[in-house]
C-alpha cells in the first residue's frame, strides 16, 4: 500500500525490501551502515569538547554572570576578554590580542548586539546598553562570520600528500578527465596542477594508499544552501539571501570565526526584573543533559534559576500535528498535489527558497514552538515565554512580526 501512494504522488516505485535498507527506482541503496556513516559525518564535531566549546562555554557564563549582578555593565564588559584570555602569551592562537578580540565580538553576539569587525576603532563596551532595549533584539543577519578569526580556507582542494608512495600503476593519472595528474620522475610521486583541476576527486576514489584528499571548507561543506562562499580577502562570507540559519555552519567551524546572536543576557535580565518568566522547552532536552536529568530535576531546575514555571513543547506538537491532520484532510489531493510540514523554520524557509512552485504546498499551521507560547499567553497574559531548544533557526521565526509578540526570548541548548 505505502509503495502505491508513493508511485501515485511521485511517479516512482519505492520498495521496502527491510528495516535496514531501501531501493528506490534510480537504483541508490541506502543502508544502515551507509547511515550511521552519514550521521557520523555529520556529527564530527558535536559533542567533542573542543576549544571553541571552552571559550563559547566562558563567555556565556560571564554574559550569565554580569546579567545577573547589578550596575552598569559597561566597565564590566570591557575586562571580560582579559578574564576569558589571561596571560601574556594566547591559550589558542599565537597573538593574545587577536584572541581577546575575537572573544570581544563573541561576548557583543552573546548579548544580542550586532558583530562590528576589525574595521570599526570601538571599545567593546560602545553601544552596550542598546543590550537592554527590547526592540533590538536579535536584529539580522542573527549568523554572523568573525571575518578576523576566519582561516581563509580553501574552498575545495585536491592535492597529494606524503602518503603517495609513488606506486609504478599511478591510477590517479590515467582517470583524470582533464590530465592535471602528472609524475615528478624525481621523487616518483604524482603532482595535480590546480589550474587544471576540476576537483571531480576521481584520483582520490582510486589511489590505494589513500594518499590523494579533497579539502573543503568545513563550513561551506556543512551548509546545505550552498550560502558560503569567499569574499576578495579569502575569508568566508555568507549570502544571507539564500541562508536559512540552520547553525549548521557554526557548529562545523573548526576555527570557531562563525557565531550568531544570544538572547540569554535579556532572558535573565527579564527574570531579575521581576516579570513572570516561563520556559517552554523541547523534547530534545532528553538528549541534551544525559540519562541522569529527568524531566523534574530540570523543572526544578530551571524554577531555581527564577522561572516562574516549565512547559514542554510537546503539547504544542500535538496541537501542531492535530491542525496539520485537518488540513491534510481537506486540502489533498484536490486543492494542493501534497503537504509539508511547518515544523522547523530552517526546512520552511529552504523549500520556499529552493522550489518556489511549491511554496503554498507547506502548511500554514502554526509551529509547536508559538502554539505552545500562545497556550502558556492565554493562561498568563502578561507573561513572558521563553523558548529553549536546539535549532538556531528558532531564533530567526521568532524574529517574524506574526511570533513576536507570542515568543520573547530563544536561547538554544548548545550555543544559547
């Protein structure tokens, strides 16, 4: 049954031949092993505490640190880059100064406030207070690149390593489709000219050693929008027309030059004014803090950091999925050929992008995150509500005018 409708919809024959793998007409297979390799991929760097996690980590704890405390923030701000990077000699790069700075833009991001660059001669504190005025928060673009933390990578590369051994078959040579392959008969090793190459890596695929790699920008790999590129200096650039603020190039950026906007200085600038704070959180979170948290002790939790009380977000889902089902119901097949779902503002904003025909086949339903906000409003109407989870792009749907005055704040599990 489940194969009919997919050939009816699609024009194409699906067959399920297991839980562990699938065929589809034009012959790909995917398996569990190809899966796990995927996700693996995928996941390299999460969960690795890294460097980049240690001063992330820092920096939100002394942004946490001065929105709790009273007084004025602005002496305090200006010594935070010489508490994060003490010393005299940097902890991760070879110039202290270059470090305090970056850190300087991070903590500014941290507090909501817009990134400034190397070319603006400003203290970190100048605008500082801007961080408590509503209306400007998590003013775009919310990702930004530290353009002066940037490596300035290759977008793609294929060269030959050490590893080459200088082997007599020298397959690399005879499937390259545009000769860029070559012998030094000095040291028996291949060389690729760069000029000719079209970075196809088929000399990477045959080469026994596994002497050949592609290189590519971590960040620019990640981004599924092909919305990366370089600017005239090298360094990463991102086109905001066709980002969607999936993060997905934040948490690949082994350089950590790649940082969006935190709302988590207002949140808890919200609490210590006195406001009735309510925290609508993810499922997700089961996945976040381990095992050992279960849902009460991160209630009780989060109600000892001063919210007034904790909602998941689950029960936005059920009212999400229960409308999209109403929908589905009266609208397919004979208004729309199919529906997708609003869920995740990411994948909206993506498939509206990329394939604009079918734009009105997505659903109009709300998503859990504001029906969720709404229900908790309707209950409480001059509370403030404060969505935790792990999307980044969270923070860009709350940003619209229709989910603004239902969302106050976002912070996120892993870069908040």
């Amino acid at each position: 049954m489940q194969t009919e409708i997919f050939q009816q919809k699609y024009g194409k024959k699906m067959t399920i031949l297991s839980k562990s793998s699938i065929v589809i007409e034009s012959g790909i297979i995917l398996t569990e092993k190809m899966r796990r390799k995927i996700q693996q991929e995928e996941e390299r760097m999460r969960g690795v505490e890294t460097r980049i996690q240690e001063i992330r980590h820092a920096v939100f704890t002394e942004v946490a640190r001065m929105a709790y405390e009273e007084g004025p923030v602005d002496k305090k701000i200006e010594a935070l880059p010489y508490k994060i990077i003490p010393g005299e000699t940097g902890n991760f790069r070879n110039d202290v100064f270059l470090e305090r700075a970056i850190v300087g833009e991070r903590l500014l991001m941290a507090m909501g406030l817009p990134y400034r660059g190397a070319a603006e001669p400003a203290p970190v504190s100048d605008g500082i207070m801007e961080a408590d005025k509503p209306e400007g928060y998590y003013t775009p673009p919310l990702i930004n690149v530290i353009k002066f933390a940037c490596n300035a990578c290759d977008e793609k590369k294929v060269h030959v390593t050490d590893g080459c051994q200088g082997c007599l078959a020298h397959p690399c040579m005879e499937v390259c489709p545009k000769g860029a392959v070559s012998l030094d008969r000095t040291t028996g090793r291949s060389i690729i000219d760069q000029e000719k190459c079209i970075k196809c890596g088929r000399c990477a695929s045959v080469c026994s050693y596994n002497a050949i790699i592609i290189q590519e920008r971590p960040c620019a790999k990640a981004c599924g929008m092909d919305a990366i590129t370089s600017d005239e200096n090298g360094k990463a650039n991102i086109d905001y027309d066709k980002c969607v603020s999936c993060g997905q190039c934040l948490v690949n950026c082994p350089f950590g030059a790649i940082a969006d906007k935190s709302q988590i200085f207002q949140t808890i600038r919200a609490i210590q004014s006195g406001e009735k704070v309510y925290a609508a959180v993810a499922p997700a979170f089961v996945g976040q803090f381990g095992p050992k948290v279960t849902p009460g002790k991160l209630r009780a939790a989060m109600k000892e950091l001063g919210f007034t009380d904790v909602f998941e977000v689950a029960i936005g889902a059920d009212l999400c999925a229960k409308q999209e089902a109403e929908d589905f119901l009266k609208e397919v097949p004979d208004e729309l050929p199919f529906m997708a779902t609003s869920c995740c503002p990411a994948w909206s904003v993506m498939a509206k992008k990329l394939f604009p025909d079918h734009a009105n086949c997505i659903s109009m339903a709300l998503t859990p995150m504001t029906l969720t906000a709404r229900l908790i409003k309707k209950h409480n109407p001059n509370a403030k509500v404060v969505f935790i989870g792990p999307c980044a792009a969270k923070k860009l749907e709350a940003m619209r005018r229709t989910v603004r005055s239902d969302v106050d704040f976002v912070v996120t599990f892993e870069v908040a």
